[in-house]
C-alpha cells in the first residue's frame, strides 16, 4: 500500500514513497509503516539534536531540531541511509562508511568478519586491504602446512555479507584492496572474471606512485613478501598493467586506488597511513575509522530568474552551516558497533559533505556536461562548499573544540577545526531516489527508463524530470515529444536542434574525459574523495582505459572505476542503489 500524501507532508516523488516504505520506515510486526516520511524527517532530526545538549539547552535542542527537519523536509540535504533508517531507533546507527585492520592471523581475520556482521546488519558498508595476508602456499610456522592467501579470505567476507540482509532492507557492501607489490596480485586482479563471483565486493588495486613510473618506463616490477618484506618474484610492470586493463575491459573490476595521492591528503599522518577506502571509495579511512556522510540536493539551490538561472549562494551557505552541525551532531550521538571504532570517531571526527543532482541542476542551467563551462562550475561550486564546510567546521571547533587528535594534524597549530575531513561526494544511490534527482555527480544514466523496484520487482515508466520540464517550455509540440520518449528512451528519432541534443546527452555519449574531468574538478575541493563511474561504452578498447587510468593518476584522483558498457549486467556501485 502506497502511503497517501497528505497536504503537509513533504514534495516526495512515488517513487521515493515506494522505496521509504520498503526500506527506510519504522514498521510493526505486522510489516505496516508506524510512521509516515514527514515522521521519519521529524524522528532523524530529534534524535540527532539530541547531541546539542553536550554544548546547550533545551533551547538549542528544539531550535536545531526544527532546522534538521525543515532541511531535510524540503529535500536541500539529505544524511546517508543508515541515518534515515536508524536515528532515534534502537539501532542508532548512523554511519554508512567504515574500515577494519585485517592482520595476518586466523584469530584477527574472523575476529574482523565478526564486526563485519555485526557493522553490516546496522547498514553501514565495510572497507579492507587484504595486503598484510601472507600469500598462498606461504609457510605456516603453527600448522607446519601452507596459507590459503588473501583471496580466499575474501571469499569468506564475501560469503558471509550475502547471507546478512540488513534487517531485511539490503545487502551489504565491500571493499577489496591489495597491494600491487603482493605476490598474489594476479589472481586477485583476475578473480571476478565470471559472472556473479564476490559480488559483494568491489575490488581495487592499490597503486604506487612508484609503479605508475615503472609502467611508464617499463620496468621490471619487484612482488614482495608482505611478512619477511623479502623480495620474491619480479614480473614486467606493463605485463601487471595489461592485466589489469583488461580485467576492467572485461568485468569492470577491478579499480585502481592511487595511495600515495590519498596519503598525500591524509589529515593525520602521525597517526597512522590510510590504506583502504569504504566500499564505493568516497571515503577513505584509518583502520576503525567510520564516517557519517550527507548531500546537498543541488537543482533545489536554483535561482530561477526571467534573465538568468543561478546558484542561490546565500541558501547554499545556510544549508551547509545546518548540515555540517547535523554531521558533527551524528558523530556524538552515533551508536558505535564497536569501542576502538568509538574511539577513533571521537579521535578525527570525519564527516563527508557531498552533493547529488549535478546533471539536473546543470541541465536546468542549460549547460551541457561536456563543456568547459561544467567542469569551471564544479570546480567554483566545490570549492564554495568546501571553503563554508570549513568555516562551519571552525566555528564548531570555537565552541566544541577541535578534534582530539588536532594537535597531532595537518591543521595544527593555526587552523582549530572540530572534524578532521568536512567533504565527501557519495554516490547517494538511494536518497537520490527520495530526493528525486540525478545520482551524485553522474551524468544521466538514460532518459526515460523502467525503474525496477528492488525488493518486489514491480516497474514503474520515468522520464527525467529535467528534459521533461525543457520540452514543456521550449517545445509546442511537448506531448507528442515526451509520449516518443518514453517509448525509445532516447532523442534519437526526433528532429531537435543541435544544442538541445547535447544538453541532454547521456552517460555513454559523452566522452570519457569528461567523466574524469569532472571527478577531478570536484575532487580538487573535497578532503575525502569523489565516488564516480567513468561509463565507457561497449565498444572502448583495452587501450582506451589504459589511456584513462593514466589520466586519473595524472590528475591526482585518489581511485578510479571504470565500467564498460554491458560487460557485465552491472557493476556493484550501481547495483547497491534501488535502481
Ligand atoms: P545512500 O544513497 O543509501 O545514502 P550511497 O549510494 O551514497 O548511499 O553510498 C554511500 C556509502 O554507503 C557507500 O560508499 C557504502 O559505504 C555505503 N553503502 C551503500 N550501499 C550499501 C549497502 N547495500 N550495504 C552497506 N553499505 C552500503
């Protein structure tokens, strides 16, 4: 039963009721909801302003409340999923990113798979690098027989997270690293070759700097025992590189991740070097480090003037100010799964402030995504939500205090800041969906399609509600134009002059480079990273993604996924949202 809107309850698509119902509303054991969208904005912010009385009043308390529900009411910002589903539960498990230290012991490796579980069941998504694991048929002193090596470990994760339904609302979600200096790199970078193997886990290779040199003068590249730290066998850098180029090429696995760049950026690098990232890679994280993430929903930060259409800075800047103390507030209030993961939460104080419906507020600015135009944008927008993140972060650090391991930071001793990242771009599979708009910083996927419901695989018909509104002020003739559309998905038919065309490309006929370009330019003004697909079409060469591997590293991305158009049904990124 679809949930009736009433006149008070926020502007929420059907779509968006159809999945809050599924997934995100408290419900009886009868299975009915118990609360309403508009009760579940008022639940969230309730629970959350609750942090306030660390530092305030009542006062305070209801005066934030009302701010957290109103943002989230009116769709500007949106916090990650667990947040919507746990705040002011029992649950209260706010956080969506998390990495766990996996060491080279049994007892460490199942007491990590443990935590895993348990992380999962509250909805938050689990990173690894598996590099310290001793590689297969490796000596084992104990047992006097041999290690079974990393992938086998993996393997186990991966069975485990697919029979853990997180209370019956999704799957959960992983992240693989390795060293490329691990002597079990190949069959690592070629072990999700078939169809459906370790499909809870995305997989990347963590590159060096070093080896990006050794490719490019084709070296010969030294593996190395991850124990004795002796070397073991060499292998041509260029042979590794090919092998990984034509994995991608062939199963959209796996990705590279550049460490030395993220270790570049690591805010706190007497504490610790960051060697992994949570499952879709905007954050990247210390061993028990968790972070809780949120996202503005840009097409409704539009000024619409007769003249012009554009950001409306001032309602930016509020927002941001809300949704930073709202960040700030989970990490206090957060139910942590485990006591060091409290620990460093209390420590660092990440947060990742994102945005989603970037192709929506670019299309409502007329601005094709593959123009320079675009990408100068992402990089002004970016660099504004950044710098007020900051400011916010600042003011917080006044009143609160900065982060306990400040002193020991990047920012010390001039800079007191209460979270040691403020910026993170989320893919925000779901709450696009309840927010009606453009996943993350993605081009649109297609124009009209079928959107297959997760959980009860009903399909409802969409058009984009973008194009949609376009046709219906420029074009007479709009009806007869969406009807075409939503039967062909496409624009192909249609005699349309050339600009509208390439306002509403999608994702695989805009050229690769610019899909990277717009990582990098948002990128350049996040302190964590940027979660992005480079979609590529069917036809893209094993040459073509080497060629766009390089650029990434060239232009200090900190990782990088490529999918090339039906070489699988879909990657994992995707397949984690309700699309
Ligand atoms: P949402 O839109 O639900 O808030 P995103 O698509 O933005 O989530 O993903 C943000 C992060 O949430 C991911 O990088 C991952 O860490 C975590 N995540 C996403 N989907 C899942 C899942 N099915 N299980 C566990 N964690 C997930």
């Amino acid at each position: 039963m679809i949930y009736p809107i009433k006149n008070n309850d926020p502007a929420l698509s059907e779509n968006a009721i159809r999945l809050l119902q599924s997934r995100y509303l408290r419900k009886g054991v009868d299975g009915l909801s118990l609360e309403t969208p508009d009760d579940m904005f008022r639940r969230v912010a309730k629970a959350v302003a609750q942090a306030e009385l660390s530092w305030g009043g009542l006062q305070e308390v209801k005066q934030w409340e009302d701010a957290f529900y109103t943002t989230m009411r009116h769709l500007f910002f949106l916090p990650n999923s667990p947040t919507l589903m746990n705040a002011g539960t029992t649950a209260n498990q706010l956080s969506a990113c998390f990495v766990l230290p996996i060491q080279d012991s049994l007892e460490n490796i199942f007491d990590m798979l443990k935590w895993t579980a348990l992380i999962q069941q509250s909805g938050g998504g689990t990173g690894f690098n598996f590099s310290n694991l001793r590689p297969k048929d490796a000596y084992l002193n104990k047992t006097s027989g041999t290690a079974s090596g990393p992938l086998s470990f993996i393997k186990i994760f991966d069975a485990a997270t697919e029979y853990i339904k997180q209370g019956g609302k999704r799957r959960g979600a992983n992240m693989g690293i390795l060293s490329i200096t691990h002597p079990d790199i190949e069959v690592f970078i070629t072990s999700k070759q078939s169809n459906g193997v370790l499909r809870n886990f995305n997989l990347s290779v963590d590159i060096t700097d070093d080896f990006m040199k050794a490719v490019e003068n084709d070296l010969s590249w030294q593996l190395v025992h991850p124990m004795s730290q002796q070397g073991e066998r060499k292998i041509a850098a260029r042979t590794l590189w090919d092998l990984i180029a034509q994995c991608t090429w062939a199963s959209g696995d796996p990705g590279l991740l550049f460490l030395d760049t993220i270790n570049k950026y690591n805010p706190t690098p007497s504490i610790g070097l960051i060697d992994s990232t949570n499952p879709c890679g905007e954050v990247p994280l210390l061993p028990y480090e968790s972070c809780t993430l949120g996202s503005l929903n840009l097409p409704k930060f539009i000024l619409n003037t007769k003249s012009s259409r554009e950001f409306n800075w001032n309602l930016l800047t509020e927002t941001i100010k809300t949704a930073i103390r709202f960040l700030d507030d989970c990490v206090e209030i957060n139910n942590y799964p485990m006591p060091e993961i409290k620990k460093m939460a209390y420590a660092n104080r990440k947060i990742g402030l994102g945005v989603m419906g970037w192709a929506d507020a670019l299309g409502m600015l007329s601005i094709p995504y593959d123009s320079e135009e675009a990408v100068k944008l992402a990089e002004r927008l970016m660099k504004f939500i950044q710098e007020q993140s900051h400011e916010t972060s600042r003011h917080l650090a006044d009143q609160r205090g900065a982060f306990n391991n400040w002193k020991d930071s990047i920012y010390a001793p001039d800079y007191p800041i209460r979270n040691a990242t403020c910026t993170s771009i989320a893919p925000t599979g779901s709450i696009s969906i309840i927010a009606n708009t453009s996943a993350s910083i993605e081009p649109w996927f297609g124009l009209a399609y079928q959107r297959k419901h997760v959980l009860n695989d009903e399909t409802l018909p969409e058009i984009n509600s973008v194009l949609k509104e376009h046709f219906q002020t420029y074009y007479p003739e709009s009806h007869a134009i969406l009807e075409e559309i939503l039967l062909s998905g496409s624009l192909k038919n249609l005699a349309l002059p050339t600009e509208t065309r390439r306002l509403f490309k999608t994702s695989l006929e805009i050229a690769p480079i610019w899909h990277i370009r717009h990582q990098a330019a948002f990128q350049h003004f996040t302190d964590n990273a940027v979660s992005k697909t480079i979609n590529i079409p069917e036809s893209s060469s094993v040459a073509d993604i080497k060629e766009l591997y390089w650029t990434a590293w060239k232009m200090q991305l900190k990782g990088v996924t490529i999918f090339r158009d039906k070489c699988k049904p879909s990657p994992i990124s995707q397949g984690l949202s309700a699309h």
